[in-house]
C-alpha cells in the first residue's frame, strides 16, 4: 500500500499548510490518505474540498479532539497506528454526529504529555506509545514485562482477547480514567546508532553488553535493560534523534516502524531484533468523554475501534516489509533500504539466553515489587502470568497477519 509519504511527494509542505490552513488538517488529512496512487495539488483539494463539505454538511453533537504527538501527513501511513481509519469510520458510522479533529505532529501534546492532557480534559483522544505514557498512567507497565510476548501475533492475539478487557483495560479505566480502544503492534529491539555502521551485522546478545540505550518511560522496560547489561538512559522521545546522531548514546530501544516514521533512519546503522517487550502504539479515550454518550454512540465507538484493530493488524504488517524494510531478504527502495540500516534478527538461542536473563519467569526477584503493584492495582490478578497464559494460546511462530480478530468487549 502507498504511504502518504510517498502519495505526497509532488505536494510541498508550504501547499500543504494552504490546504489544512483553508479546510482543517483533519479534512486533509483524511482526503490524503483515501486517494490511491501519487497524489497531484489539483486532485488533492478537489478531494479536501469534497471531503471538508462531507464532514461539514451537518452540525455534529459531539466534537472530539484527538491528539497524536509525533504524527503528521508524511508519515501516518509508514506505522500504521490507525488514528485517521478510525476517525473517517466514526464520523461515517455515526452520519456526522461525531467528528474528530486530528491534531498531530506534536501541536497539542508530545508523546509523554497526550496521556495527562487527556486526563485532563484537554484533549478527548491520544496516541502515543503506551511505554511513553505509563509516566501519566502507571498501569500501562502491565504490557511491558520481558519476554512476555512471543511475537506479534501473541500480542494481536492478546488485544482481541476478552481477557483484555479484564487484565488491561477495566483496571486502566478504573485507575487511571482512560478507554484502551485499539494499538498497533510491535516489539521492541535496539537501533544502533553510525558507530555502528562499519561494524558486522549483530549475531550475539553478548555484542550489545555496555551500550548505552534510550529508554521510554516504562519502568519495567528499565528493569530488563538493567538485567540485559543495556544501561538505560531515560531520554526524552523528542530528544532521541539528536542522542543517536551527536553519539551521545549508541543506541535507543524501540521498534523498527518507530525508527522508519520519525526520521530516525538517517542515524541508525542496526536495528536489533531483540523482541524483549511491547512496542505498541496505541489510541485511548477519555473514559468520562466515553461514559458521556449515548449507548448507541458507544457502540460506534467501540465497533470502529474493532474495525481500526483488523486494519491495523493487516496493515502494519505489510508495511513492516514493504514500507519499513524490516525484512530479510529486505526489499530495495524501502526506507531501511534507503538509509542503509541493517535489520539484525537474532538467532532463536541468543533470544532464549535474553529471556534466560531478564523475564519474571526465570528471574522473578527483580520483578516483585512492580509485579505487586500492578497485581493490587489490578484486584488480585496475577498480571504476567495470566497475560503469558493468554499470549501462549496461539504458536509462538505463528503469522501476525493470521491471528483471527474478536470483539473483546464481548463475551
């Protein structure tokens, strides 16, 4: 599938301020991403103006803000976190009843603040990662033990489960007012800065010992670094590229289509495979703003949430091979390919001997205190061990692209 990207290229940026300064970024943004092929000026906003008229033609009863830190028009559909499916398929599925405004690329919040805003009432929507926003909603570590999650599929697979609603998203909303309505999928290696560009294509765990990493805001993300010999070093999201690209950490932890879609291709040489904990980009709501509607405005909520997840689920692979070039053999003219970064995937025995090192199930003690906390906050669940129960009902090996979707909400 065509990114925006690369839809765009004909169109300047200045053109493209025009156009949202003249029908509203959501209205352009929205047409973008609906038109097949490369994208020309006069087709564009024949099609903003159309869909600006469409969206406009009613006064809508809700209008709800959506705020998604680092995205824009360049690089919404490079990770597919679903944000503009799920805004065009609830404003369509209520007849204009609802309709969103999407305010990315950090105009209204940054990836460590779209939480508190929310909760805040500032904004009614986020996306962001939730290991970025578990400083505003603690809970959100429950994703983020070690080697919890296989694979992709296990956490595709875990999102769909009714035992989601029970293990993560009740004791979110209870505690921290926030609805979990859907996420993209990933998990998170390390991306090695250019002092690893001349260097042979990591095979070991033992050749990552020493480094020194960004970390997110996952406490529990730290806990394995810590245990990996990684040394986390908490830096802000923002601040990452200028990290990697003054030397002043080797490299960051987080997930390829993170590296492909924040410009952070050009400063990583290595993206290392180490799938030792979620990467998941997720869209939440304001459970007040939720509680606030009317059952069969909920019900559109939820079923375009459900809708976005089968997207994202599709989509998001494909684009990991065909868009990103985390793949090998990788495909030529993907961004990796681009800016010569090397996906680095470890042999099965390195990943066992990091899961060995780091997880709860072999090295419970460093976990305890957290695993405590997050049990009692969520009414006497044990937390990993449930989710790995969960994440373990489907092969480890098994396509992400072949998990069967559910309605979790559902029985």
């Amino acid at each position: 599938m065509t990114g925006l990207n690369e839809k765009l290229r004909g169109i300047s940026r200045r053109d493209l301020f025009k156009l949202s300064g003249k029908f509203g970024l959501s209205s352009t943004l929205l047409a973008a991403s609906s038109m097949a092929g490369v994208v020309t000026l006069p087709r564009l906003a024949q099609a903003v103006e159309s869909t600006y008229e469409k969206r406009f033609s009613k006064e809508p009863k809700y209008t709800l803000k959506y705020g998604a830190s680092g995205f824009n028009e360049r690089n919404l559909l490079i990770e597919r976190a679903g944000c503009l499916e799920f805004a065009r398929d609830l404003e369509e599925r209520t007849d204009g009843l609802v309709r969103v405004e999407f305010i990315g690329d950090n105009q209204i919040c940054g990836q460590l603040n779209c939480v508190e805003k929310t909760q805040l009432g500032i904004i009614d929507i986020y996306a962001a990662s939730t290991q970025n926003s578990a400083g505003g909603a603690p809970y959100l570590n429950v994703l983020d033990y070690a080697y919890m999650f296989p694979g992709r599929a296990s956490q595709y697979h875990f999102l769909y489960s009714p035992g989601s609603q029970r293990i993560l998203r009740d004791p979110l909303e209870k505690r921290h007012g926030l609805k979990f309505l859907f996420s993209h999928c990933e998990l998170r290696g390390i991306q090695l800065g250019l002092k690893y560009q001349d260097k042979p294509t990591v095979t070991k765990l033992e050749e990552l010992f020493g480094t020194k990493n960004r970390v997110t805001g996952t406490q529990l993300g730290r806990i394995a670094m810590q245990l990996l010999n990684l040394n986390p070093v908490p830096i802000a999201w923002e601040e990452t590229l200028d990290g990697l690209k003054q030397g002043l950490i080797d490299g960051a932890e987080t997930w390829a289509s993170a590296v492909a879609y924040a410009n952070m291709s050009p400063v990583v040489s290595q993206s290392v495979d180490l799938k030792f904990f979620c990467g998941t980009e997720h869209t939440s709501m304001s459970s007040k703003v939720f509680d606030s509607f009317e059952p069969e405005v909920q019900e559109a909520v939820m079923e375009s949430s459900y809708l976005t997840q089968v997207q994202i689920q599709a989509a998001n692979e494909a684009a990991l091979v065909k868009t990103v070039g985390f793949s090998d053999p990788q495909l030529p003219g993907t961004i990796f390919d681009e800016y010569n970064v090397r996906p680095a995937f470890l042999p099965d025995d390195q990943i066992k001997m990091a899961e060995e090192m780091c997880s709860p199930e072999y090295n419970p003690e460093p976990w305890a205190q957290w695993r405590e906390r997050l049990n009692n906050w969520a009414g006497g669940i044990d937390t990993y061990a449930e989710i790995s129960a969960i994440a373990r009902e489907v092969p480890a090996d098994m396509k992400p692209e072949n998990v069967e979707p559910r309605r979790w909400w559902k029985s």
